[in-house]
C-alpha cells in the first residue's frame, strides 16, 4: 500500500524563521509533536517536541533567542509518495525516526505519516485477521 494512502495531508508547517516559542504554541494548539520547517513547498526539516525539550529546555538556552533552524534535524529523511509501506518502516528503522515528510516526484511536501499511523495500521491488519480466525475454528 503506497504511503500517500495513509499519509496525513494536513501537516503543520513553519518557515526557519518561526521563533520557537510560537512552535511550541503551534503544536499545543494543532495537538501535534511535530512540525515541518518548509522553504517554499520544499521540506527542509523537522522540529519535534523532543527536540525543543533537549535543545532548548536542557541545555538552559534562552527560548526567545533561537529559531526553527536553530533547533530542527536538517538531515531531513523523507519518503516519496508512491513508496510503499514497508519502505516507510525501513527509513524509521535505518534513521531511528518516528515522522517521515511524504513528498512527491518534485521534492514538493505532500503529507506526513508518523510511526503511530503505521501501528493503526497494523492493529486494523490485526483484527481483520482475528475476524478470519474466529470464523475459522471450532466453538469450544
């Protein structure tokens, strides 16, 4: 199953000179714990929560003086589109990453898929299966 069939479309996105207060404000009030740093339609990085808590908080810097490019993983690993599933779980693995930014055949931003949907994904594969099985065997 292509990834553009499970990928978000709704990313929350910020330029690399979105102050991080207003990204930590950003993923409250969008409820996510990500944000892609664009420049134009182009994905150029990723802030995560994660990244403002050691980043910023542990090391004791000062919030008001840094920005989205201070912060964000700039090695950004994305996944075209049209790759599959298994792929999406390889890049999660080989990079030790949780989000992916889904990107077409022009390196244009088109969607995100995050570990989390990938396991919805799994448990609904898992209960159809379950389905099967309860059908199959014999009342006890």
């Amino acid at each position: 199953m292509p990834v553009e069939n499970l990928a978000r479309n709704d990313v929350v996105t910020a330029t690399p000179e979105t102050p991080i207060q207003e990204l930590a404000a950003t993923m409250n009030d969008s409820d996510v714990g990500s944000i892609v740093i664009t420049d134009g339609p182009d994905p150029v990085g990723i802030v995560t929560d994660r990244d403002l808590a050691m980043r910023v908080l542990a090391e004791g810097a000062d919030p008001a003086e840094h920005t989205a490019e201070d912060v964000m993983s700039a090695e950004l690993c994305t996944i075209d589109r049209h790759a599959g599933f298994y792929k999406a779980t390889e890049l999660m693995s080989e990079h030790g990453v949780r989000r992916l930014p889904v990107v077409d055949s022009d390196g244009n931003l088109a969607g995100i898929i995050t570990a989390d949907d990938l396991n919805e994904l799994l448990a609904d594969e898992q209960q159809e299966l379950a389905g099967v099985v309860r059908a199959q065997r014999p009342p006890y």
